[in-house]
C-alpha cells in the first residue's frame, strides 16, 4: 500500500528508536526531564522564542495556546479555512472559552482589509478581539505558504491594537523550506507558535508548544489542566530532538515529490489540480470532472493500492513524506489514471 494519508504516517528513523532506547524517565510533571527539556529548548531557539512547553499534539498546543493567551470571552480572528475551526471540534468555544470570526481568505491568507475591519476593542455591548490567528503552512488550502509580507502585516496590525497573535504552525518547517528560510524568520511575526514533530518530521508523538517565558509558564499550568502532563516523557521527547536535528532538511524532498505527483495528475486531466498551486508536501485535488465523489475515489485508489483521504465531496487531499519516492509517486499516478479511465462517469456523459 502507498499511503498519501498524511505525512503523520511517518515512522521514526533508526536514530529516533536508538535516541528512545537511550532517553532520560524523569517525571517530567514532577521534577521535570532532562530529555525534554533539551527538546522544549531546543524549540524554543530554533522558532526565536524565549521558551516551549512539549505537548501530546498540534491540537492541545492549539487549544493550550487559546487558554494562555487568555481574554475568556473575547473574539479570535482566525481565517475560515483554518484547522482550528474545521477539525479541532469546536475547542475554541468549548473549552477555552472565546468565540471566532472566520475571516474570509485566499490560500490561507486572511484579507487584510477585512481582518483589519474585523478589529475592535471591548465595550459593554461587544466582544473584543482576544487573538488574531495564522496557520502556516494552511492545511485546507493545499499546502499553501503564508507570505512572510502577510504575517508581517497581520502582525503589525494586531500590535497597534495590542492584541497577540497565535502561529499554528503544525508544519513551519515546511513553509520554511518553501520560502527559502527558517523556522525563526517564519515564527517573528508571531507571539506564539506551535509545530508537530509527529508529521513530516517522523516523530511518533509530540508538538511545542512556544512563547515567551511568561507565556509559557501559564501554558504549562493549562497543559496540566487539560490533561496534557506527560509524566516520563523522556523517549518520545528524544525522537523530537532527533526530528528537529536530522529531519527538517529533507523536507524539501517531499515539496519536490508532490510536484511531480501533481505534474502528473495534471496530465491525466487539467481540471484536477494545477501544479503551479503545489507549494509543499500537500496536494489537493478535485475529482469533480470524473463524476464521481471523493469518497469514492478513495474506495476506488485503496483497490488500486494507493491510501488518500478525502477532503471534501469532490476533493481528495494526497501528502508526500519520507516514505514516498519518485516509484511511489509514479505508480500513484498510474493508479489514479486507471481509475480515471475505468471508474470516471464524466467522459462518457459527455
Ligand atoms: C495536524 C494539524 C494540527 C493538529 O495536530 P495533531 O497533532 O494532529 O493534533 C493543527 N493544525 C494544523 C494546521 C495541522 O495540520
């Protein structure tokens, strides 16, 4: 089977099952852990901050983050598109108390015009703006790289409000490597940020979680209310280190991937996705011309041997990651024009 799932997929490298094998037990909610420590450091310096808190996954940090940043009650600015509101089941409300705008937006981008018409103070007859929210690199849109100019922009407008602004940066590396910088340069135009080390980074569990110190300290009494202390977290913090040193240079390898699998696709039917929209390890399609459902592509691809997760009726969303080389995504592509040739209705209702 050649799963395009996602990139959580990912098994860790022989050097994370060495680094595991080798790892500190400290209970890291009592005397803390010198392993994650060094992890939670380690964060913290390659996105520019202060200091990072380990976390169980990207939507705890998530969810933490809300919690920290505090203003219970007020409003956070977040594009429409974004993970938190489509798959984070509503955490946003429901535990940390704050309500949302969806901002309308282009490839992940929120407008600005709107979003700076969207700010607004509290007063006794309306909620303030709590938070302004970026996700970068955007999951629902493909794949897609928030410009460092946007981030900059957005950036500057929550300051003169003097309201903070949260990066869900599940996969920054990825938007790093696609800008052609670092973690860091991506994070400055952000008060917190958090990242998976379990996707294309190929740890097996893990995010941080990071802010300045005094954030961070609030966040860790949060982490602990909602259930995120880990205790011996000692091995799974040393496949995250292992991920941070060893594994972010290689993602432009899956950018590179992707291309071509969308080069591809693209040669089976131009209506499927344009190439030129594939920025990282993302690939978003749309089955639509075919006729049938995304749902039933995914049946139809598994029979051909291929996993792929739909992503809305007529999309399906293909991810690239270590595991995936230029034969995978060859047959991957001959799969999907088989099936585009046997199972699609479109060209025979033409
Ligand atoms: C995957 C993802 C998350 C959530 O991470 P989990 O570890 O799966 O909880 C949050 N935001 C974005 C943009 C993601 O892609």
């Amino acid at each position: 089977m050649i799963d395009l799932r996602s990139d959580t997929v990912t098994q860790p490298t022989e050097a994370m099952l060495d680094a595991m094998r080798s790892a500190t037990f400290g209970d890291d909610s009592r005397d803390g852990d010198a392993t994650v420590q060094k992890l939670e450091a380690l964060a913290a310096g390659n996105t520019g901050k202060e200091a990072g808190a380990f976390l169980p996954s990207g939507t705890m940090s998530n969810l933490v983050a809300m919690l920290a940043h505090g203003s219970r009650g007020g409003e956070v600015l977040v594009e429409e598109g974004s993970h938190t509101l489509n798959a984070e089941l509503g955490g946003i409300s429901s535990v940390a108390g704050l309500f949302y705008r969806g901002v309308p937006g282009r490839r992940g981008a929120m407008d600005l015009d709107m979003l700076r018409e969207a700010v607004r103070p509290t007063t006794r007859n309306q909620m303030g703006t709590a938070l302004i929210w970026l996700e970068n690199t955007h999951n629902r849109a493909g794949g897609a790289v928030l410009p460092l100019a946007h981030m900059q922009s957005a950036y500057e407008l929550a300051r003169e409000h003097g309201v903070p602004v949260h990066l869900d940066g599940a996969r920054i590396f990825n938007a790093a490597a696609a800008l052609g910088t670092t973690a860091k340069e991506v994070a400055r135009h952000a008060d917190s940020v958090c990242f998976c080390l379990s996707k294309g980074l190929s740890a097996p569990v893990g995010s941080v979680l990071c802010g300045s110190s005094a954030f961070i300290e609030r966040a860790r009494a949060f982490r602990r209310m909602v259930g995120g202390n880990m205790r011996q977290a000692g091995p799974i913090a040393a496949a995250g280190i292992v991920a941070l040193e060893n594994m972010v240079e290689r993602l432009p390898e899956d950018h590179r991937t992707a291309k071509r699998f969308a080069t591809g696709l693209h040669a089976i039917d131009a209506s499927i996705v344009d190439p030129a929209t594939v920025e990282t390890n993302l690939v978003r399609v749309s089955v639509r011309a075919s006729g049938r459902k995304a749902a039933e592509w995914s049946a139809q691809m598994k029979q051909r041997g291929v996993l792929v997760s739909p992503c809305a009726t007529w999309d399906l969303r293909f991810v690239t990651h270590r595991h995936i080389g230029d034969a995978e995504v060859d047959q991957a592509i001959r799969a999907f024009a088989d099936a585009w040739k046997q199972f699609g209705t479109a060209d025979k209702r033409r």
